[in-house]
C-alpha cells in the first residue's frame, strides 16, 4: 500500500470472487501461537531459559525487566530483533484481546491490520499486525478471465522479524505455483541488490534451480519522479538480471 520501506506485516491471501465488495477475513493467532513467538525472541535475543513466558500474560511484566540494557550491544542482529521484540511488549494491550478471534473487516480497515504504517502518514504506526496469522482477502479482479487465480503476499523480507525468509519458503513450497518477486532499485545506485539475489538462490535450493529458472518472476518497481525516482537506471537493472 505504500511507496516507502517495507510495509507488509502480515501474510495476506488474495482471492478473486466475482462481484464481491472488498473485505478481509482476519485470523488471529492463539494465545499459545502469540506465546510461542515471543518466546522465540527471548531465546533467540537472550539464550535459553532467560526471560521465557509461560503464558501472553506475562508479557506486560517484561516491561520491568530492563531487557535493553542485557541485549549485547555487539550482536547488530540481537539488537534489531529486540527492536522487533519491544513492539510485542510495549503493544500487548492492544494485540492480546484480538488473540483466537476471527473478524471480518471492510476494506478501508484492511491497512491497519496487515500493514506496518499507514500509505496517506507513514508517520501513523500500525501494530495489530503483530497478532495476525492470515489475512484472506476477496476482491474481484480487474481481468474477467483470472479465475481461481490466488495472490499470496508474504511478509516485506527487509523487515527484522523472526523466521521471515523461512515463512516465505515454506509459502513458495507448500502454496505456490509461480514466484513474484518485486524490487525497487535504489535511486542512488539501481541494480540488483545482494539480498534479491541471496532470495533467488535460497528459492533454487529449496525449490531446484530449474524451477525457479521457469517460474520465478521478477516485478521491478519503477519510480518517474520524487526522491525515489529510478527511472533512468532501470535499463541497467534488467540488463543485470538478463
């Protein structure tokens, strides 16, 4: 929804129903999925047996815990999952209630529960995310002849979160027939980033080098004009990935 960084904190599915008005059908994850996650920072952040909950209730009491002050502050990876792990903590309030529920929202709510930071102030955060396992989204499509055409969109891989290159995987495996992957060149210097091809080489390994030969397909994000244009290295670009 937005032309700034990483947006995407969700996993949404996108399906074509003919005629529907657009809204999304939101699954939250259980009270022990929701535990499980934090967990998985703590251990991950802090080691075993450090700081690990026995229940989503417990983690208003990190809060006192001073855990910045016991992240290494030589680990950069320790220190930007603990930024991840902080919107857990200092959000609960607001994710906790939504936990194990199901809701069906309209499609001017969808942003607020997929994405990071709204498109019109991307100075207004979101955090419901968090608690989000799935979103199914219906729509009709604008082509009459999709069909049963399904778009899965997973988490913005920049993000810091968690497992995301591995969540992507698993979907590319288990739920997918063809790949796009979409990347914006840089303005300053277009090309094709170590990252993009870092992504295409984890996708070979798991999916085999001819698969994704065949079907993986590069979206290149294209910018005419703003502090983002990249116009004019885009030649370059799909020379590099030719």
């Amino acid at each position: 929804s937005s032309d700034g960084a990483d947006c995407t904190g969700a996993k949404s599915i996108i399906l074509n129903r003919t005629g529907h008005d657009v809204s999304a059908e939101i699954t939250f994850y259980s009270r022990s999925e929701y535990r499980d996650i934090v967990n998985k920072y703590l251990k991950e952040i802090f080691g075993t047996g450090n700081f690990e909950i026995d229940a989503v209730d417990e983690i208003e009491y990190l809060k006192n815990k001073e855990l910045q002050s016991k992240v290494d502050i030589s680990s950069a990876q320790k220190q930007s999952l603990y930024l991840q792990l902080e919107k857990y903590i200092e959000h609960s309030a607001e994710v906790l209630p939504l936990l194990g529920t199901k809701q069906t929202v309209s499609e001017n709510k969808i942003e607020s529960y997929v994405a990071q930071y709204s498109n019109e102030d991307k100075n207004k955060k979101y955090f419901t995310y968090l608690g989000v396992k799935v979103a199914n989204i219906l729509c009709s499509f604008p082509c009459s002849q999709s069909g049963k055409i399904v778009l899965v969109d997973t988490i913005g891989l920049g993000a810091t979160a968690l497992d995301i290159r591995e969540q992507m995987l698993e979907t590319v495996s288990n739920d997918s027939d063809a790949i796009l992957l979409m990347t914006r060149p840089d303005a300053q210097r277009p090309r094709v980033e170590q990252d993009d091809i870092s992504i295409v080489a984890d996708i070979g390994e798991k999916m085999t080098a001819d698969y994704t030969r065949r079907m993986l397909f590069w979206v290149i994000n294209k910018v005419n004009n703003g502090v983002g244009r990249n116009v004019d290295g885009i030649s370059g670009v799909m020379k590099q990935l030719r």
